[in-house]
C-alpha cells in the first residue's frame, strides 16, 4: 500500500496536469476567436461567447474604407501662394507647433471617473441651456451631467436657479475658477484644481471658443459627449459608449458640418500631416470622446486654442472646430467623422427644406442628436413645429464621399440639403433640390432579431436616401421640445 503522502502528491500532479491542459485548450480557442474577428475593434463591443454582432459585415465595410481614406492619403502639394499676411502666420505657427508639444501633460491616472455628458453656459445660451438639460432630464439618462461655467459670468443665484430647474437630473454645476461643482442640494464638491484647466478669453475677430475645450479637459469624466447649448440628445446615447463600433475601435466620434474642409495645404504639411481628400469641416456641437485614449490630441487642440491669433485665422481653422482635426493629425491621433448627413425640416410641395444638422451613431442605426441652430440666423416664423415633420437621411459609406450635403437656395431662408451621388437625374442642384422629397425611400423601420427597431440594415444595404417622419426617428423629441418653449420663461426669446 502507497503511503498517503504519495498519494496526494499523485493526484497534486494529475489536478496541475490537467488544469494547464484546460489553460492550453481555453488559449488556443481564443486564439482562434481573435483570428476569426480580426476585423473588429481593439475592445470587443459585445462579448462574442454570449451574442454575435448582428452588423459585421458592415464593421469589416467601413474600417476597410477608412483605412483606405486616411492611409492612402498624399502629401499636400504647395497650392496657391499665401499673401504676405497669411504667410507671416504660418511661420508663425510652425515655429509654434514644437513648443507646444512641449507642453503636453500627462493624462491623469486615476483622476477622471465614469462616463457623462458635458455642457458649457454663459450669458448668452442661459436659456437654451436650460431646455437642454429639461430635455437630458426627460430622456432620463442614467448619464451624469456636469455644466462648466465661469463665476465672472454666472454667479451663485444662477447656478441654483439651473439646478432646480432641473432637480430630478444628476447635474452638477462646475466652475472654472473656484475649482468646485455645486449640488442640488447646495453641498460644493471640491475637484483638483491642477486638474481644472481655465479657458483662454482672448478675442479674436469677435471670436470666443476656448470654454468648450476648457470643459472637455476640466470634466470630471473619462468618457464624455459634449454638446452645443443648441444641440439637443434625442435618444439615451449611452449606446454611443457601450456598443457603437466605431468609438469602441477610434476612442472618439466626429461629426461633420455642411463645408468640406478649407485648409491651405501648407497647413496639413507644417503640421506634417497627409492630405485627405474632401474631408468634411467639423461640427463640433457634438464629441463623443474617450479621453484616456485621445487625450494627447485633446490637449493639443486645448493649447491650439490658447493662441487663437494664429489657429483661428480664416486660412487655417474657423474656430475650435477645425482645431480637433488639426490637433489630432499633429499628434497622429486616428479619429472617425460620422459621415451621415441627417437633417430635420419639413416639406414644401415635391421639395425637401432641412432646418437642423441632426446625427446618427456610426452605422446609421438611429438618429441620437440634432443641431438646432438655424433659429439664430432664420426669422421666427419658420421655426415652428410643423417645419421639423420629416428627416432625411443619406445612409451612406462616410469615407469615399457617395453623398452630398449643403444648402439649397430655393426660399428666403437656407435650406440644408442632403442627396447621393449616383442618384440619376439632370439639371443643376438647384432643380434636383425643387425635387428632392421624390427623390428618398419611404419605409417602415426595420426590426431586428433582438426586437429594436433601426433605420435600416447596413449589412444588406450600402446605400439608401432615407425620409422618414421626425416622430419615427426621434420619438417624442419634437414635441417635448417645443412645448417645453410654452413655458413663460422661454416667451419672446428665439431658441
């Protein structure tokens, strides 16, 4: 008979044996998993032992053409000679460029937590920051909300007042200068003030856009959507962080505006950048960023935006929106523009009128945001709810330009307008505009395996102009928005 020590050291040697068996076969399955989707993101968006993305065919179509976008871009040639002005000021900024590359700092390990969104308010969007955050409090968002602001601007009575108003909203009201958020219930949270980065208030040619970048930074969250005070989240957006494929992969969502981009080459070479053809300008009314990832480029554009002297001049950048492109390529940061141009309005006979610049997540699922700002240059009578029935939407790849979007000039007013490429007709913009409506599919929503309802399904389609009603693509939203405008506060004031 064996002894027991013997014994227990034979089956000591059988359980180890066995236990790195299981820990061989579990590494080669995973191995064999990775390789199997090697197509997706860095960070897998749903765990694949427990439920297949149902759009990878449309994942592997995009990171394919976006890859081919950006790194098959060319170097920038020289383009038109710069006038004396303008060249003077891009010395100016190569000289520049270095330095502040020097003044960097490192991402703060341990500091920002969780994941919110991000506004700023002053004097002049009071109001339309309060029917923002009625509208977040009505999506009932498990997001925190923080509101930056500088105590020369708001003062203490403000901050309560915001804070009742919205008193079922986790909101926290965060100042600049003082380096404290206050509560609801008045408590003052104190946050580390060499974590809190002041906004540069220089003017530049009437231009002030240092507060947004000054948040971004300053926030309290690692991952954020900031948003415009006029610029409204149509639907719960934490999708945008847990499962949109595209921010899961990059560590941020762009959004384009109506203008590709202007830059001067020049611009692209001293920043030692490629050029990428038609890249559209940013809208930068809407980030969905994660800062641990792109911190180094978010801090770029922050110190870019110190010396609006120079990065806000026309030939280089219109305000803070350019500056994300700029700072990013500087700091060869990959980032992806959500290239799906939607915008809500209403139809004029055979026409389509697009009022706002609204957007979709990465794969054109669903509408999260709309730009609301065409009431600051229209007349008032146009801003009604019977001019925001419809959406139009071009579901379309982003990075190889099958669409257009701009203005169309039928009416006393502008009209945003959105078309694809291919489509087969004749006559000038113009006339396609008088025709536009006739021109997109009208469709019900499609259900998916899992019950949700989505604008269409990008893995059996590549392209489709989309028109849909706006209470179809924005549940609620449209109603919500202008009878909060009922309210006596918001009388005679054009939001």
């Amino acid at each position: 008979m064996r002894p027991p020590h013997f014994i227990f050291l034979h089956y000591l040697i059988v359980f180890i044996s066995g236990g790195i068996f299981f820990l061989v076969l579990h590494y080669l399955s995973e191995l064999s998993l990775s390789s199997i989707n090697s197509f997706l993101p860095e960070r897998p968006f749903l765990s694949l032992s427990s439920e297949k993305y149902y759009f990878d065919a449309a994942i592997r179509r995009l990171l394919s053409t976006h890859s081919m976008a950006y790194n098959n871009a060319t170097v920038c040639g020289q383009g038109e000679e710069l006038n004396s002005k303008d060249q003077q000021i891009l010395n100016n900024v190569t000289r520049l460029l270095p330095q502040l590359r020097r003044e960097l700092i490192p991402y703060p390990d341990g500091y920002f937590k969780g994941r919110g969104i991000v506004l700023t308010v002053g004097p002049d969007q009071l109001l339309h920051t309060k029917l923002n955050l009625r509208i977040i409090q009505w999506l009932k968002t498990k997001l925190g909300v923080e509101v930056w602001y500088s105590s020369a601007q708001i003062n203490n009575d403000i901050v309560q007042e915001l804070l009742n108003y919205v008193h079922k909203l986790d909101l926290k009201m965060c100042c600049f200068e003082t380096s404290q958020c206050r509560l609801l219930n008045g408590k003052e949270i104190s946050v580390q003030a060499n974590n809190v980065h002041a906004p540069q208030t220089k003017n530049v040619q009437g231009k002030k856009y240092a507060f947004k970048l000054a948040a971004i930074i300053s926030s309290t969250f690692d991952e954020i959507i900031f948003i415009d005070s006029d610029c409204y989240i149509v639907r719960d957006p934490i999708y945008l962080f847990e499962k949109d494929p595209m921010y899961i992969k990059f560590g941020s969502l762009f959004y384009p505006d109506i203008y590709i981009s202007h830059q001067h080459p020049q611009i692209w070479s001293a920043l030692n950048s490629t050029c990428v053809k038609n890249e559209f300008e940013l809208d930068s009314g809407v980030l969905v960023l994660n800062k641990r990832r792109v911190w180094n480029g978010l801090y770029m554009a922050k110190l870019m935006g110190d010396h609006p002297e120079f990065f806000y001049e026309k030939f280089i950048s219109h305000g803070d929106k350019d500056t994300f492109r700029l700072a990013f390529r500087y700091m060869k940061i990959p980032y992806y523009i959500v290239g799906i141009p939607c915008s809500t309005g209403f139809l004029r006979g055979r026409s389509f009128c697009g009022v706002t610049l609204c957007k979709t997540d990465s794969l054109g699922l669903n509408v999260y945001f709309d730009h609301v700002h065409f009431p600051k240059r229209i007349r008032r009578s146009i801003f009604s709810k019977e001019n925001f029935t419809h959406t139009m939407v071009a579901l379309a790849d982003p990075n190889n330009q099958t669409f257009y979007f701009g203005y169309c000039g039928l009416y006393p007013f502008p009209c945003f307008q959105v078309g694809l490429k291919d489509e087969k007709r004749s006559g000038s913009r113009t006339s396609y505009c008088r025709t536009s409506a006739l021109t997109a599919t009208q469709r019900p929503l499609i259900k998916l395996p899992s019950g949700e309802s989505v604008l269409w399904n990008p893995n059996v389609e590549t392209t489709l102009l989309l028109m849909k009603k706006s209470e179809e693509t924005m549940p609620g939203f449209i109603d919500f928005y202008f009878e909060t405008q009922k309210e006596p506060i918001y009388k005679n004031h054009k939001l």
